[in-house]
C-alpha cells in the first residue's frame, strides 16, 4: 500500500495547458482492420475494430494521435496526399455506414456523409483534389471534392460494378476495373468519355498498381497475377495459397501478400522483374495469431492482427517483431466504497482510496490522500462488480465463460468463493432491501442474504435480462416478449412469487434503474419501426406503472448501453447512442463534456461519474459542473496512470509512465512529459 500526499491537484484538473497532449502507446482494441502510411509527416495510420483511427510515430511506434471516429469498426481507410488529413468508412454491418474525413494534425472533423452500403473501394487522387469510392451498384463510381464532401457530376453514367479505381497523376483521367468482366477502361474524368479499354482476367481481387504504372498485381483463386493494365494482357503468375490480403511498395515495387493455411497465417513477398514474379523467401514471415491487415512501404514490412497487435519487419530484421501492442488491461467493472475506488481488469483488483471520492460539497474535490492497493483477480477474466454496504464486494465473470462468483472483503483485503452452487452464469447482481438479487442466463432470480447466502427466494422465468428492486412495486423485471401477448416488463412479489404484467411495448428490455425518491422506474428497450428497430429510453410511473414517457430513442439496437440513476440529486444518466453519455434531470436531456472514448457503462458516485469505455478506460467528470476530469489507465504490468483534461498525468510508476508519450501543440513551448508529471511527496 502507498499513501500519498496530492497537493493542489484541484486546480490542476481544470486548468488549461493548451500546449499539452499526452498520448498512450497501446494498439487497438480488437482487430487492426487497415494500415496506410503518410509519406509527408512519416507517419503510419491504423484502422480498427474499435471504431479509432490512431497515426503512430514511424520511428519509434508511439501514438501520436488517437481518433475515436466512430462507435463501429472502422473497415476502410485513406490518406490524402500532401495533407493530414485521412478518409474512414466505418460499419456496422447491417444499418450504419459512414464516410468521415479526418484532419489528424488538428483532430477535427471536416466533413461527412452517410453510405447506404460498404464501398468496394476508396481512394484519393494523386494530388489530394479527388477522393472517390466505388460501390457495388451498376453506377458504381462517386467522385467527391475531397475539400469539402461535395458529390461531383463526373462518371454517373453506368457501367458496371467497379472494384478498382486510380486517378492519374494528372488527375485528368481515371482508369476502372469490373471484376465481372475483367474490363479496364480509362475515361476522362470530368467528362466521362470513354479513352481505351482492354480485357484483363475477371474475378481479380486486392488489385494495386505497381510503381511503374503499367502494370497491376490482383490475385484470383491461389493464383497472384500481373497484368498490363493498357492492354490487359496477363504477363506474370505465381501459385500462393489463399490470400486474405496484399500490398504493393511504392518505392520499391514489391508484392506483399498475406496467406492463410492450415499451418497459420504468413506473409510471403514477391518481385516483379522482366515478366516474372521472384519469391523472396528471406522475407517470408509467421504471424503470431490471425492476419488482419498488411502494408509494405519503402522496404519495410508491417502486419496488422485482429487481437490489435501491429508489427514490423525491416530488410535487416530476421523476423517480424511487435511494433505495438494492448498495453492497456481493460477495465470491466467498478465498485465503490465510501470513498475507495474499486477497478476490476482481467488481472488484478485495484482499490484507491481517497477523499477525491469521498462525499464533499466541492464540485472538484481536494485530493490530500491516496492509498493504493492491488489484489490478484482471483477469476483471471474480466468481471464486473458490485458492493453491498459497503462491507461486500461481489466479483463476477459476466461473458459466460464460469459460474463463479467471488466475494471481497475490503477490511480484511481477503477474498472467498461464494458457497452456493449456481447452475449458470451470472448477468447482474443488484443489492435490494437487506438481500442481493443475483440474476442468471437461465433466468433464475436468487434473493440471496448476504450474511448466509441462502436464497431467501428463487423465481425462474425464460428470456429474463435484467432485474431491478423498488421500494412500492416489488421486483421489476425486464425480459425478452416470447409472443404479442405478453410484456417485456414484470412485477414480481418477492413474498408471494406472484407475476403481473407491466404494460410495455418493447419487445424486449434489457436494463432497469430505480429513483427511490422519485418513485419512478427507468427502462432501455428495444421497438420495432418501420425501418426495422430502434432503442429507447423510457420513465415510468404510476400506482402500476402503467404511465410511460420517451425521454430519448436511437434509431438501431445499442444493447452496449446502460442506466444509472442517482437519487440524491434526481439525475438519471444514459449511454444510449453515439452522443456520449445523456444527463436526464425530469425536464431536459443534457450532455457530460465530450471525451475521445465511446462510454459504455455509466456511474455515479458522490460528486463525481464515472465510466467504463468500450476500450477498457475509465473517464471521470464533475456532476454538478459537467466537466471531464480525467481517464485513467490501467496496464497490463500492474501500473496504471491518470491523464487529465488539462494534460496533466499522474502514474503510479515508471513502468506507466514508459507507456506515455508528450507531443508539444504549439511549437513555441517545448515542454517535455517530465514537466507535466504531478510529483508527489511519500508519508511515511
């Protein structure tokens, strides 16, 4: 345990340090889904699962900049030559397709505009006026005016579905390829007139043009080709397995391809000279784990993963070696005591304890103490959380992977298995005057006393989600509706175990939160639409809660979301949507200060709210001034760090602070990360 004395961190919270950017080195959470390199400032760009773009530092692999540019992956990627600025599609497979351009230097949005489908293609003309995309229609080409989004009135008439498309140097005329046919045809862009054509084979997919512009490599089948892109003819082919994807060297003109097999996913690299294609076998490279994404570029080899790790290979290197990987352990859950802080990730408990989060009539609480204590998880998989007066923290693994259920005590500092057998996995567990409601997959309902933990009552009913206690209407219920007939919301009797319908019509409700005060229940739930389904957020009130009001809908199903309410200040707070998290006060919806995270558990505690982001951070805000505070980290080495909205850090060791880098905004003041550092003096 450290107890640490934090002189005026206060006024350090909201103070302004518009020179200030720290950034953490950690890869993407989940699958790398693209890389491309800007050859202007050096620097590469990465798309992910994880709905960030992040730009790296080529040199020495730190983050330089880390765009949360949507909630969904993010599948397509493009830089614009001579500027910071990138294109990103991002998807969520079935309802939401976006475009979004980027600029990376000053991190600010330039334009967008919604997709009806995955462009099969997208791209910049070579000097950055064009940026174009191809869909899989028989109109199949859209040119946009890459400075402002504007759609431009070139290629409108169809032709066919095109998989490739490159504008010339001159940005004078574009060359298409249709893999129904194998056509390439060149047009003047502006006019469309048709120039040339020539017959290609059909059915090439990862097409590229090679450095001398004559020549495209596309792979059919296991086969690799090159093509003459003037007059079609095949002039090279190779036998290479099956390829998930391909990059070509600009510079160099090398043929990058990544291969999936029984033995694992590799990398192979090929040479085109005087219409043959050369294997370098010296370049061949194993990937750890499933390929995702692949760049060559200037001699240099990165592979991106779908576990978010990058790594690179020089022509001096004997192997790939990682670049950058997860260096944050994901928090999954908090608790809280009186004024401790209760942080699970897949590895550790970490407990902090301060009067930071303790009750104060402060909307920035003075931190004078903070005392540090980290346990072993003694379920090794993320967990989510929750306390019982303060005396118990129970400690769950909520992806289905065990039924077990953890016990902490934070006087003793001990933990100890729960002793009753539970016959599946845990989805929620809730306090409830004087017993625990522990709510499992099978959709049993245990009322459970925490001092003998037998059942004071069992209730078990198909397609239960979520459960809450309340103080006039017993235990309220939300589940999955089996058929019209029946409600996606329950009351149950807790003494009698009888069951009565509350009146609902969403199909189904997967989270409940109860303003004791108020008297009022608050629902997220799922309704169809005309367009298919959209995710509401409801109050209800009444003697049978039959009174019901939308206080916010979001076209699509965000079952990510969640509720918290707090009584003492009548506030209900939402992560529903894309807008950050919802503040509802009985009259109006506001907003708590944007942050670059996408929250996906909220929380509120004292003075202070807290959430759990989709890429396992932790932000904190003030409740009454609704400002961001701070994220914190935790590593995967056991250390963790605080960054706060000024650009300040704290980290609980040199091994955090080695997973931080410094980048100066204004050139003026060359500060670097050791000025910023908040030193705090040991008490002995």
């Amino acid at each position: 345990m450290r107890n640490i004395v934090l002189s005026a961190i206060a006024c350090l919270l909201v103070a302004t340090i518009a020179e200030a950017r720290i950034t953490v080195t950690t890869s993407h959470t989940g699958s790398v889904n693209q890389i491309v390199y800007d050859n202007n400032d050096n620097v590469l760009l990465t798309a992910g699962a994880d709905g960030k773009v992040k730009v790296w530092r080529q040199t020495d692999g730190a983050v330089m900049h880390s765009f949360q540019v949507a909630t969904v992956p993010v599948v397509l990627l493009a830089h614009r030559p001579g500027s910071t600025q990138f294109a990103s599609v991002s998807t969520d497979g079935t309802s939401t397709f976006r475009l979004s351009v980027w600029d990376w230097q000053t991190e600010q949005l330039v334009f967008e505009r919604e997709l009806t489908e995955v462009p099969l293609f997208l791209g910049y003309s070579p000097g950055g006026t064009y940026l174009l995309f191809t869909k899989p229609q028989f109109s199949s080409v859209t040119v946009l005016s890459a400075a402002n989004g504007r759609e431009l009135p070139y290629l409108r008439r169809g032709f066919g579905i095109v998989s490739y498309a490159v504008v010339s140097g001159s940005e004078k005329r574009i060359m298409t390829y249709i893999p129904a046919t194998g056509t390439i045809t060149y047009y003047d862009i502006s006019t469309g007139r048709e120039i040339q054509s020539a017959q290609a084979p059909p059915g090439l997919e990862h097409l590229s043009l090679l450095p001398s512009k004559r020549y495209a490599a596309g792979v059919r089948g296991n086969t690799l080709y090159v093509v003459d892109v003037l007059q079609g003819e095949t002039r090279a082919t190779a036998a290479v397995g099956r390829v998930t994807s391909l990059s070509v060297d600009e510079d160099q003109g090398r043929i990058a391809l990544g291969t999936s097999g029984d033995g694992g996913d590799e990398i192979h690299v090929y040479n085109y000279s005087n219409g043959s294609l050369f294997r370098l076998p010296y370049l061949d490279s194993r990937v750890t784990g499933s390929l995702s994404s692949l760049l060559v570029w200037n001699g240099t080899l990165f592979a991106g993963a779908k576990d978010g790790t990058l790594y690179k290979r020089a022509d001096s290197d004997n192997a790939l070696t990682e670049y950058a990987g997860a260096t944050v352990s994901p928090v999954s859950g908090i608790a809280f005591g009186e004024d401790t802080l209760f942080l699970a990730t897949p590895e550790s408990v970490l407990g902090l304890t301060s009067d930071f989060f303790a009750p104060s009539n402060s909307a920035i609480p003075d931190i004078t103490r903070l005392d540090e204590r980290s346990l072993r998880n003694p379920l090794g998989q993320p967990a989510r959380m929750a306390s019982y007066l303060d005396q118990t923290i129970f400690l769950w693994n909520y992806t289905g992977r065990t039924n077990s259920v953890f016990l902490y005590n934070p006087t003793t500092h001990t933990f100890s298995r729960f002793p009753q057998t539970l016959t599946s996995p845990i989805l929620s567990i809730r306090p409830y005057d004087g017993v625990v409601l522990m709510l499992q997959a099978d959709g049993t309902l245990r009322a459970v006393n925490p001092s003998t933990f037998e059942a004071d009552f069992t209730y078990t009913a198909l397609g239960l989600e979520t459960v809450v206690g309340t103080d006039t209407h017993g235990i309220i219920a939300g589940k999955n509706r089996a058929n019209t007939f029946e409600s996606s919301l329950i009351r149950i009797n807790p003494e009698t175990e009888e069951t009565v319908r509350v009146p609902n019509d969403n199909f189904i409700v997967f989270d409940l939160a109860y303003d004791e005060r108020e008297d009022t229940l608050y629902s997220l739930g799922l309704e169809k639409t005309d367009g298919g389904s959209r995710t509401t957020f409801d109050l209800h009130r009444g003697r049978d809660l039959e009174s019901k009001r939308l206080i916010l809908g979001v076209d699509g199903e965000d079952l990510n979301a969640n509720i918290a309410v707090d009584s003492a200040d009548d506030l209900v707070y939402t992560t529903l949507g894309s807008s950050g998290v919802y503040v509802w006060d009985g009259r109006q919806l506001r907003t708590l200060a944007d942050i670059n995270h996408i929250p996906h558990y909220v929380y509120s505690h004292n003075q202070l709210v807290f959430t759990l982001n989709m890429d396992g951070t932790l932000s904190v805000w003030s409740k009454e001034t609704r400002e961001h505070l701070m994220d914190v980290y935790v590593f995967r080495d056991g250390s963790w760090a605080a960054i706060t909205a000024s650009g300040q850090f704290y980290a609980s060791s040199n091994e955090a602070e080695r997973h931080l880098t410094y980048f100066p905004q204004r050139r003026v003041f060359q500060r670097s990360l050791n000025d910023l550092r908040l030193s705090l003096p040991m008490i002995n």
